[in-house]
C-alpha cells in the first residue's frame, strides 16, 4: 500500500496523520483526456484512486482516532491557477450503492472582463459502467447553480440523464485560504459530511434509480467573496 505522512499546526491546534492507502480502482478523468495536454483549463484534477482505503491513525491536538478501512481517494490537483469560481462534489460510495463513485463540478472562467457560462463537468461509475458527461459542449449545456450551501445539477447524452443535489449546513464547512499562483488568494470552504442525492435516469430502458448519501459527500465552493460567513481557519 502507499502512505501518507504529515502534520501541521497552527494557534495551539495540531493535526498528524500516518495512513496507508490501497485499492484497485481505475483512473476517473473530469476532463476530456486531450485537454490534459494543453494550457486550457489552467486548473486540472483527476481521481488517481477512486474508493481507496484507507488505514492507520490520525492524531488531532495529541489525541490519536485510528482509522479502519475508511473508503475515500486519492486525487491530484494541478495547474497555474485556481479556477476563477466553483463547486466540487464527490461521493465515494453511497449509503444505498457502496460500489458507486461520484465526482462533479460546476465551474466559471473569467476570461479578461467576460465570466463563461457554468460548465458543469460530471462522471459516474455506477453498477460497473462508468458515465462520463466531460465533453466541453455538453458540461456547457448542463444545468449546474450553486450558492451557500446547496448545489444542483443536471446532465445528460443520448443515453443516460444524471440529476443530483449536494448540500449541507453552514456549520458542516471549515474555511480555508488558498493561495492563487498568479497573486492573491482565495476562500476554500470545505464539507466532508454533506448529503448527496443523485437520479440516474437509462434513456433507453426508461428506468430510473436513487443514489443517495446522508453525510459521505464532499461538497466544497472556491470563491473570492469574503462574504460568505465561514470563518478562516487557516
């Protein structure tokens, strides 16, 4: 398996983590694979490890929880800056669907003067298939709108139709500063505990299935407005 290590600390507050991590999941790609080679977007993501487990222990302010199997990913986040604002999703594994793997966004670019339309990128990996709705002009034709703190979204191809909803209560985020390469920063604020339900719609079959979560959703915004009333933890 491969660990991680770590620890930080700030105001008297600390977090240490050691943690191994395996798993078999293939790679799910949020972007059509050609624009991984290029410089549009300038922020990129994939899931390196879709449900992952995860062993070992986690230490907050000297006191140790030991982790058991806990099912997440593994992911990796790179480029020359942030995406100018979005929302971010993740479910690895639903309460009624514990195989199923969830990851979307809803994302505006600013390009000079002129913010793009929400484009709104989603796969599912679902029942062994995966559905991938990443194509530029289909995310531009989905329907995503977010606020504080609820999140809806829908897409769909000639196959499948996809809508879902994540959201939580303001005092299930914390708040985070992230540094902008390009100058300046912005507010992260994250939810690990959201709840998620998801409609999966086969357009050729006509049936539909719920996947839904109570609190295993990650649901985080980036924006540059101050004024959305979670504190700055760091």
């Amino acid at each position: 398996p491969n660990r991680l290590r770590g620890a930080v600390g700030s105001g008297g507050q600390s977090l240490a983590w050691n943690l191994a991590f395996e798993g078999d999941s293939a790679p799910i790609l949020l972007l059509p694979f050609k624009l991984y080679q290029g410089g549009f977007p300038a922020a990129k993501s994939l899931v390196s490890l879709p449900l992952a487990r995860f062993n070992g222990e986690v230490s907050v302010n000297g006191e140790a929880m030991e982790v058991a199997d806990w099912v997440g990913s593994q992911n990796h986040n790179w480029g020359s800056r942030h995406t100018d604002l979005y929302a971010w999703g993740q479910v690895a594994g639903f309460d009624n669907h514990p195989e199923s793997f969830l990851e979307v966004a809803t994302a505006r670019l600013k390009i000079g003067p002129f913010w793009t339309p929400p484009i709104t990128p989603l796969v599912l990996r679902h029942r062994q298939r995966d559905y991938a709705l990443t194509g530029l002009l289909g995310a531009i034709r989905a329907r995503g709108a977010f606020d504080y703190f609820n999140w809806k979204f829908k897409s769909e191809t000639a196959e499948v139709d996809i809508e879902g909803v994540i959201s939580a209560p303001r005092e299930a985020f914390v708040g985070l500063r992230y540094r902008n390469p390009p100058g300046g920063a912005k507010h992260c604020l994250n939810s690990k505990i959201a709840a998620c339900r998801l409609r999966v719609r086969d357009k050729r079959s006509g049936v539909s299935e719920i996947l839904e979560t109570k609190s295993r959703a990650a649901f985080e915004i980036l924006t540059s407005d101050a004024d959305h009333g979670i504190a700055i933890s760091a």
